[in-house]
C-alpha cells in the first residue's frame, strides 16, 4: 500500500485519467473528489463487498432447468 499525505485541495492522479481530491477534512472524517472516466466503476468498500457477496451467491445457487424451461 502506498500512503500519502495530502491537504484540502491537494489531489492523486492514478494512471493518467483518475484524480483524486481532498476536498474537505473534519476530525476524523475525509471528504474526497473522485475524477475518472465513465467506464470506471467506483464503489465505497463496504458496498463492493456486498455486491461481490451478492454475486458469489447467484453464481453457486443451484439452477433448476424447468423452471427456465416456463420462462420461455
């Protein structure tokens, strides 16, 4: 991991087309500007999680072939 130290309105850059920037600190708490293109997809952790957790349980759920049989 490579930890830097940054100010309000200091920014990252990260592989040319994703900036990041500190735009707020209170006590504890960073607010930060995310800059990248569209097909970049960004997530807080906690909900990446959950939708890795999610996918993990589609992916192994047991699929019964007459069931798809009456979608159609």
């Amino acid at each position: 991991m490579l930890a830097l130290s940054r100010k309000k309105d200091e920014a990252i850059v990260i592989n040319n087309d994703i900036v990041i920037t500190v735009i707020e600190v209170k006590g504890e708490q960073v607010k930060l500007g995310i800059t990248a293109p569209k097909s970049v997809p960004i997530y807080r952790q906690e909900v990446y999680v959950q939708i890795q957790e999610a996918n993990q349980e589609a992916a192994s759920s047991a699929v019964n072939p007459d069931a798809l049989k009456d979608l159609f």
